[in-house]
C-alpha cells in the first residue's frame, strides 16, 4: 500500500541521471474466480480534452500505480468547454496515453463519452475505432455510428443529480429501445460518488452487464483520498485473458461485479468464489474441554473487508454473532462448546451474511465458516 | 493535516445539489517574524501548457489545500512539446487560473520559464505582464522584455542533471552579467528532489534571495507523496501584506528562506525568531531536590520539526545531549541536578544546534533553552 | 500525536547511559472555560493490585503520556484475585505510583472501587486517606468510613452487563438513599466501551456530577486501540487550578463534563464556549458579486471534532447544509448570495447543531457562525 | 496489520454478553524455508513478578496478537526489586501465563534470567523444570542447577550499558569456561534497543545460537512504538514442528537468525532462501525494442523489505542502480537495453547486494535478480 509515482518514459530515455528510483504500486487483490483472470477496470475517466483536470498519460500512471488493468479514457464528445484552448480531436487522448500505456503493460481501451440530456442522459462508448466519428447531430446517430465500429455501449450514472435532481433513477422509452435493439450493453450501478440500487436490480432483470466507474475528473487521489473510506468504484471484469478481447467478450457475456470502497456488487456466482478464496485459515482445528473457548486464526488475503453476521450455526458449538475480516488482516475469533457437556469430534459450520457483498439491491451474500473440533465435555 | 478536495467554483454553481462537503486544508504552520506574513509560496510549476501535466486551475485547488499562499505558473516558453495539442498563448495558464484564485483567496503570480542551454540555463521571470512577449531569439532579448515588463528574474537549478550531467553548479560569466547588471534577483536553492549547498552559498554572498520551489509537472501529492519524508521545497516569504505587491518588495529586499521537508535554510535573522515562535513550554519551572529528576513538557506548534543537539550548558544541571521537538507535538525532557548537592534559584539555560536550520551551508543555527530551577541538596 | 515512552526515573537515574531520548506527550487539547482550567481525568483504572495488567507506575508514564492532567487507580476493595501473588495491601497502588506521579507533575487521587452487588452496584470512593479501612462487611459500612475519611463517592456503569444482563440502568432505592443522605456526587455516564443516555438525563435531574472512565485493566492503547475512532471516555473537569483540591471543588460544585472518542456531554455552559473558543477563523470576510462564492477558511484547534448541521440561516445568503470541522484541522466552506440581486454589507449568521456535542441526551449542542459580507448585485 | 485486543479466556466464560468482537493479529511474515517452519520467538521478556511492568497473561495476548509462535518470562532471579509486594515463587510467571497459552496456541517455554554482574553478566536459562530451584549462592551453581534440568542457556546483552558504560562487548574467561563446558547455548546479538556487531561475530567463529529478543519490562508497544522503525528484536527459529521440543532442537542445531525492524541476520542458508520466496513477479518478460525500457512487476510478500543495491548484471542491458521492495509491496523498476542495437532473446540476471540482510557483521547478503527479456534492435 506504499505510494510512489512513476516517472514517465520520455524522462527515463533523456538521461541516466533521472532515472527513477522504485516505485509502487498499490494493487488491488481480488482472488480470480472460476478459471478467469479478475481483471481491475475504470472505463470512464476524463482529461483535459473535455472537463478533466489532467493529461492522458497522466491517467496512465495513476492507472498502472493504482493497480488497475484497464483503463478507458471517455471525454465528453459534445462537451468541450476548453476547446478554444486544446484540440478538438476525440481521438487525442488514446493517441497520447498510448505509448505509456504499452511500456506499462496497462490495456487501454479506446472510448468516449456520448453527452446527451436525459433521456437516454450519458452514454459510454468504449471499443471504438473513431471518437471523431461519433460527433453526430442526434444520439441516434452517434449511437449508430458507435455500433457500427464495433463499440461496447453503457449507460452512465442514471440518477446523477446533474440530470435528476432528485436523485431517483428512471428508465425511459429510450432506454427500453436501446435495450431492445441490443445497443445497451450495460449500465453504471456506481459512478463516482454514488451507488444506484434499482440499477443494479435493473441490470440483474434486463441481463446487462453491472459497470462501476469512477468518472474522475481529477487526479483520482485528489477526487477520492487515499484513506480507508475512499468510495472510489471499479468494475471487476472476469476475463479469460488479460486482454482488450477478453475484456470485451466479458462484458458481452455479462462476466462483471462492482466493486465500491467496501462494497461488491454482483451475482453469487463471482462473490461466493471471491470469498471463499480470499480467506484462509492458520487454526481451524480445535479439541475443545467442556466450556473452555478455542482460537481460530483465519486471514483475508484480499483487498476486501468482509463484515459477517452470524444467521445460523450448529447448536453445540457457540460462534460468534460478529466476525469482521479486514482486508490483508488475520483475524482471531473464539469457538467454544454450549454447554460443559457437549462431546463431539467433527466439522461444524456456521452461515454468515456477508453485509457488504450484495447478490442483489439489499440482499447480502451468505457464505459458511467451518471449523474442526473435537470437543469432550468437562469432568 | 486531513486531506480534502475542493470542487471548482462552476460546479458549485451548477448545482445546489452538487454543494461541496466541507473539505480540508494541509496548512503549513510556519510563525510570522518581525512583524512580518511569512507567506508560503512556489514561484515555479508547470501546466500542460508547457510539460505539465495538469490543467491551471488544478493548480490553484491543490495550492490552496496544500496551504499556499502564493503561487506561479510558470511554463516553459520555448519548450512546447504539445503545441499540437494545447494553445501556444503562453498567457493561457495564468487567464484559466485567475477566477479560481480570487474566490479561493490565493495569489496567483504571472510568471514564465525562459527556458536555455546553459549558460545561463532555465531562468524564470514572474510578475510579467504579458508572457507572450518574452517568446525571443536570443535569452538576452527575453530578459530585456522581462525587466522592461517589471518582472522579477530568478536563476532556477543550477545543478541540475540535464544540463550539469555532475550535479555541480557552475557560475558563468553570464551569471556574472546577470548579477552585475541587476537583472538576477534570486536563485534556487532547492528544486525539486534537489538541495544545492554552494548555491545557498552564492546567495549570502552576491546578495540575491534563496528561492526554493517544487518545479512541479504532475500533481504535487503524486510527485512528492505525502507522508513525512517528503522534500516538496517552497519558499518563506516575510511580507509587509498578504498580497502580490508585498511579495515582490520581500524578494527585492532578500525576505525570503527555503523550507524543504524538515530542513529549514535562511539568514539567522529568520530562523532564530522561526524557532522561538514555534515553541511554548507548559511546564518549565522545577523544584529538584538531590539529582532526582524534573519532566519538562515543551509543545512546538509549528509544522516544522526541530533536532537540537546540546552545545554547552550551565555546569550544574544536566540537560539531554539531544532533544526532538517534533513538528505539532508536545515533547517532553527531564532536566536534573549534576550532583546531589547542587543548590540554586535561577533560571539555567542550554545552548543547542538545531541541526535540521541552516544558516549557511553545513552551519546549524544555535539556540538557547531556559528553565527555571530551585535545585536543594539531597540529604 | 507522535508516540512514544517515558523511562521510568529509577532507570534515568542509574546511568547517565539509559538517558531517555525524548518523548511525545498525546496531549487533548480542549479549552479552558469560565476562567476554569479543562482537567482531562480518568477517576477509575485497574492495576495488578486487583484484576488489571499492569503494575501501578505504568499507570503513571501512561497517563502522563496520554496527556491526562489526574487520575486515581481505583482497585477492587473486594475482588482481590490474585491475593496469592500480590500484596493485600489497598493503599499500594497509590504508595507506588505517587513518586512517579511527582516527578511527573501528574495529580494522582487515592481511590478504591467498592465492589458489591446490584444494589447498589460498585462505587467508587476518591480522595480516600486509608484504603484499607474501607474493607467492611457492608457496603453502607464501606461508605460511611469513606465519607468519614472526606472521600467523594461515585456510581460506576449502571447498565454494566455483568450486573445488567439486559445493558438496562435501573435506579433502585439504594441509589435514593445514597442521593437523599448526601452521599452519591455523581454517576458514570460512560464507561470503558458503554454510554448510558438514562444516566446522562438522571445527572442532569438529580444534580450530580457526570463521569465518564474507562475501567481500564489493559494498557489504555491495547484496551482502547489507538486510531481515530478510539472511544476512550475520560471526566473534563473545569478546576481553578491544576490541583488536587481543586478537582474536588470541582466535582462537588458538579462543574466536569464526559468526552468520549469523539462525542462531548455536558451542560451548554461548558460546551458552548468549548465549541467558540476551540475555533478561530483566518478568512471571515467576503466581498461577493452576484452568487459567485467566498471560501471561508476556519480552523478547529481542539482535538474534538465538530459536526455541524444547518438549522437556520439568514435568508439572503447561502451557508452549507453540513460543516465538519475535524480535530485540529483547517477546514474550508462556501458562502454565497441566495440570488444575483442580493445587496447588503454587514455579518450574516447561521444556527448549526453540532450533532456530537449533547447537552442532553440526544440534544444537540446549538453554535452559531458568523461571516462579514459585502455583497453586491451582480449586472 | 490492524490492531485490536484479546479478551482473557476468564471474561470470556464468565458472560456471553461480554463476548469479543473480532480481533486482529499483527503478523510477522517470513517465509518457511528449508523444510523447517520458521518461528518468530521472543526469549526475554519480564513481568511485574521481578522489574516489569505487566502481568504474565498480559504477555501471553500481546505475543499472539504481535505474531510470536514462543514466547519465555525471564523474569531476574536476584533482582527482586518488588518482593514487598509480589510473591517470591519464581515459577508464578509460568503457572499464570500457561492456561491463556494453552487456548491461544502460543508456545509458552518456562525461563528465568540468572542476573549476576559482569562477568559473566546476565544470562538466561530456558526449558527450566523449576526457577525457584536456580536461586543460588554462586552464577556456577546457579547454572548447574539449570543443565541439570535440561535447561538451554544463553548470554544477555554483551554490550549492554548497565554493565559495560562504554557499550563495548568483552570476552571474558568465564565466557570461555561456559563456552569450552558445553553450557553457553547461544548469545543475544541484539537485546532491547541495541545490536552488538561484534557478538554477531563470535557466534559465527564459536558455533553457539544467535538471539535476538526483546528484554522487554514494558508493554511492547509502548516501548518499541507500533511505527516502522520499531526496532524490537525477535529470534527465528526455523522448527521442524511448531512446539517446544522443536524449538529446543533447534537451538541446539544453530538453526535460528535475528530480525531487528528492518534488518535480518543470520548464515546465508537462511538469508538466501527468505529473500527468493518472498518475492514474486507479476511481470518478468519483456519485449524490448531498441532502449524503450520494459515495466517490472514484483511483489515482496514478506514483512521484510530488501534494500537492494546493484553490484554486477548482463553487459548488455540496464538495471537500476536500486530497488527497494518494501515489505507487503508490489514496487515497479525499469530495465532496458543499454544501447538500441541489442539483440538477445534470454533470461539476464543481475546481482544485488540486499544492503538490510547481513550474512556476517557489515557483510550483505547478495542475490539475483532475472528477466525475460526478447530484446531487438531499433531501426
């Protein structure tokens, strides 16, 4: 979790006096799951070709230092209130990060933001071959020209105050004939800020890929802090490879969960995996005499806290009503027999509601903890 | 010290809905001396204007959090390597910034990089009036502009690795040209990651003032980090006012130091008033009986640290051979009687180094420790 | 906040070798009021003269270093554990720790905690001349002796689950008794982990003093952790000077209040000059046009934290719904006119509560902030 | 690395409602190696019991919450400092400490430290049957008691202050008597805040055990500090089993190191093995064109950082002069081809010095680091 900075290619290559000293990277640790990579995204960030407040390749550092995968830069196509002063050219912020991107070995991802008001609001085109292309008079058209590049399109932040001041997100006709037409691919449950629960239930029911994005307009540091409560959201992409075609064929196959500071978001199918392989346990054996409790260790080697609350366990054998599992943590917890009479000598199990893993809007993921004990009651 | 962020004056006015969270300030507590503001200021960053990687107005977001007072954009003139991309106004940065800076209370400094082979290398001119104009042939011609315009000129790092590949400063005659004819007003003493002892040298000698500024490309937390090693430079200012016109009176009258991590260099006249400022005792009175010992509890509320290290003191108490006094924190130290019979009612003093100020090179300021002792022999 | 440790000063003494490098205090800052010193105390701690960890000097360096002005080690009378390995002695931890104490210029109060049954519970007696003279049979017994040696006597965690499995705190007819004989002068309303809202309300109806201790058997930092949300509960007592005695006069003239982690409980009296003086602003003055925004800078020079929610505010100008002034920070917020067409030039207020500050239990501290405006329609 | 506590076994059982919530165990991570577990052990550390200041059960939670596989109270067997109020019985330590042990599966191995005056100093006496019996008239006496129950014995702190003012390690004859008998186990090369270069030394020369352990009368934290320069010293053991009887095996076989905060020393057997299966890479290979540089990835798993500082590598491509891979770390370092007409398609190695790991004293431990590399020149 030590942070450094990395100093770009240009001024490694200008003179051996500059060159850097180690820097790190703060990785995100996500177990993969189901035989796929678990790959780390943003595809929606800004730079200072629309209202960003940085560079492109400036996106590329804080992307590779950031422990991502991916990365798709998405300025705003018909927004450009600085273009008296930089290039009109949608396709400039791919060009520039390109270089670093490769030298890096982040996959960069070619997109744009489709600016429209609401409905159908803003739309995310990534995989597209021309940003400049897309600069149409209608969102039809822009949508049109997208798909005919072979893009990826997802809706963004539906209940984002700036086109729904009460926050409440809606789905119009437009988003009906876009997902019937099989243009919308997925939609943002998580945008910088803010998490929209019906939109998760939404893209549960309409099966359309999950997106969490941060949408950051400046460094993501600055935007989103460093410290533990940082919200900022990622979408985790379960992908074959580690690679631009992997990454899109998962998104079509909706292989996606979100994850939001301590939050994930996803079908049980990714979480219950993520779970059960991010923990280990160091004591999970136990001879247990009468009352007397047993300490079991168990480490969460992932990036992720886990929050359980105990729903229900074997009647002989006392858990815990509360376990949490911090991140990177190894956790102690206490066993014990109910009563000083209890003899028994195999595998007991609990189940746990996981609080911060969410299956659907307000449904928490259920997992099971088991232990070995031998237990024999007290003279 | 808790790190915040500060959402741009147009978002703000977007959107009732979009009204900031109270966000934070990294202040930097440095005390003001003889009746002066010491303003904390960075006379030398760069926007994507030049090879920076950030658009103006994140320059002023970052330098009012991180407790600036003033600050110069100062992008390089003849080096642009995004002209393709970004507008070749060189008066670009200061326009865009100017708003932000006035609402957030921040004095912004037009400036810009003369930017040569050396001799006489990169020279920055601030307080111009019209960047655009100093775009010449010849550094001559650029300086004339500059002077013609009332711009303050200062030398920037003059043992820097581009263009001394030996980290050793050189002094040329253009220096001397430079010096001679009242166009250098100052130079850097620290830049970037860089300290340059014998340029702190030069400037007690020729009489111009100590500069110490970030050159910063990226954001500052990203190229310098932000915990407590870090070498960010900036320069001390002693103002009349908090304003423009002070600062350039301060520098014309050499009312400057250099604060670089935990290193602080100036003339004593500062350093000494700086330290005396910072500290407060809240128990500096004793009654000692015997060599049983006395707990002195002394806060420093500056943001600067303070390594002392014992010189001389009084024969009869003993003081520690070295006390830190860390930067916001209340220290303690014991104090004690020499021997068991030590009698006396007086205030006992200790002379110490503080060996993180420099009053010149490798020369740590001296400063004095005083107690208040009734010492009784033991019995 | 720096950590650090103080040696004990048998070993300073020793050898001139062992001279302890310095040390940081973690002083509380909080105010003084009312022309009163704020006296940061805990009344009730362990040591390994009962069932707690640690040896009673201990007690001592860690109070000194927590930046506690007083406190009284208060062991079991009753509840002696480990009499087969330590001294039977009730006045030992107080024999031990008061040379330390000394040196260290910390208030150490001789205490003892009357262990009994519910009811009345346990209570503890401070300012005891002989604790061992409180061992007796009865409870009423106990507390006749320690209000024959002046002792004050106060009530421990009424809702304590080891005697009030439901966490309810009852009052019974011990309690009026103790109240209507003179005898009870005050009542924990918080303790170690636990805060009682009921008991906080019976203080404030039966005109008895608020305690808040933290019943620490552990060291403080293992008991307590050390991060920010560490809920620690110490007795602010509003004292003449800082004395002994007056801590006495203090907790009869029942001028104390509870801090705990973050969250202060007292009579408006006290905590709405806390709150004015723990703030000071740097800008306060604004020239606005039309509903472009001023920055306010304001800095919170307490370790209490302050939460404050918009309740009213002038009509014309904009003040923000939430301000979080953290410990010991510089916090920024925007003001701004309600409309273009405002006019007026003089100081406008807002009424916040500061939602952590409770002056009853679950009543909000009221504040008031104030900011100078000249504000001109904007063309 | 999140810190928390551990309620007594006693509060446990005593009520449900004062069950604990979820603690944290700060591990010390450092790879097995050589089929051996490798131990983290502290063999000296004191209690209330003779001039420490916690109660035994109090080291039992902080060892298993501070990572410790062992742990052995050493408590002075004539300095007895406190017997007015403790008990004399020097096996009080060990019968208090050993239930707790028990259920948190910490190693507890019964000790005592024979504290005579130089020479031959101090020295502990581990896996003793009964401490009371080692209370003898002379040191020899003292120490055939403890052979005779199968104890192990090494020498404390050569340097040590207390007995040698000039902090100078001396050999006496008596060492060569303890040495030349077959009792002097091993010695400490580091105790307390100290490291003795020249005991390094002379255990390597004379075949007997290095310790490194804390000596610790305090409660660790508060003597050490939880920062990352703490300096406490702990003894690996690398055990064939995680028990006692392996630990005393060990010993006997020389199969221990020391780790100190950053450093680690011990016969490169270890050494070597703990850097290679710390550290893995992410990204290895690369493909390189011309001096574009490749990108990589490592992350060092351990709780040890490696410092390491380049000594030789491949002629044809360039490695950084240094690497640092902080401790729980992914850090990113830059290779390229030193000239762009390098061809080669191979692994290249490159050898380091890791400045932090010491083999002998001042003698750094060197390891390789290898890359893929398919490097092509550039056209």
């Amino acid at each position: 979790m030590i942070r450094g900075h990395l100093l770009i290619a240009a001024i490694l290559l200008l003179s051996a006096a500059a060159l850097p000293q180690t820097t790190y990277i703060n990785t995100i640790d996500i177990p993969d799951v189901a035989g796929y990579h678990t790959l780390k995204c943003d595809f929606h960030m800004h730079t200072v070709f629309s209202d960003g407040d940085v560079w492109p390749t400036f996106r590329v550092k804080e992307a590779v230092l950031g422990g991502l995968d991916a990365l798709a830069l998405t300025d705003h196509l018909e927004y450009q209130p600085r273009a008296e002063y930089v290039s009109k050219d949608r396709n400039a912020p791919f060009k520039l990060a390109q270089g670093d991107a490769a030298i890096a070995g982040l996959i960069l991802i070619p997109g744009a933001e489709i600016t429209r008001s609401m409905p159908p609001g803003h739309l995310n085109a990534i995989f597209v071959q021309d940003a400049n292309a897309l600069v149409k008079e209608t969102w039809k058209d822009a949508l049109t020209e997208a798909v005919k590049q072979g893009a990826l399109i997802f809706w963004n932040h539906p209940g984002w105050g700036g086109q729904q001041p009460d926050h409440i997100s809606r789905w119009y006709d437009e988003h009906s004939y876009l997902l019937s037409s099989g243009i919308l691919k997925g939609i943002e449950i998580a945008n910088h800020m803010e998490y929209y629960p019906d939109v998760f239930a939404w893209c549960l029911e309409k099966n359309v890929a999950l997106f969490g994005n941060s949408d950051s307009h400046a460094p993501i540091d600055f935007e989103f802090g460093t410290g533990p409560e940082r919200l900022r959201p990622i979408t985790l992409v379960f992908a074959r490879e580690r690679s631009a075609a992997s990454i899109k064929e998962a998104i079509l196959e909706r292989r996606t969960a979100v994850m939001r500071g301590r939050e994930l978001f996803g079908e049980e199918r990714w979480l219950k995996e993520i779970f059960e392989k991010s923990i280990s346990f160091s004591t999970k054996s136990f001879a247990l005499t009468g009352k007397a409790p047993g300490m079991s260790r168990v480490t969460n080697n992932s990036d992720l806290p886990y929050s359980l609350v105990l729903v229900q366990s074997d009647s002989s054998i006392w858990f815990p009503p509360e376990i949490e599992l911090s991140a990177g943590s190894t956790a102690v917890f206490m066993v014990h027999a109910q009563s000083n009479s209890v003899s028994l000598a195999r595998p007991v199990t609990a189940t746990y509601e996981a609080k911060n893993l969410f299956t659907a809007p307000g449904k928490a993921l259920k997992v099971v903890v088991e232990v070995d004990v031998v237990a024999k009651p007290k003279d």
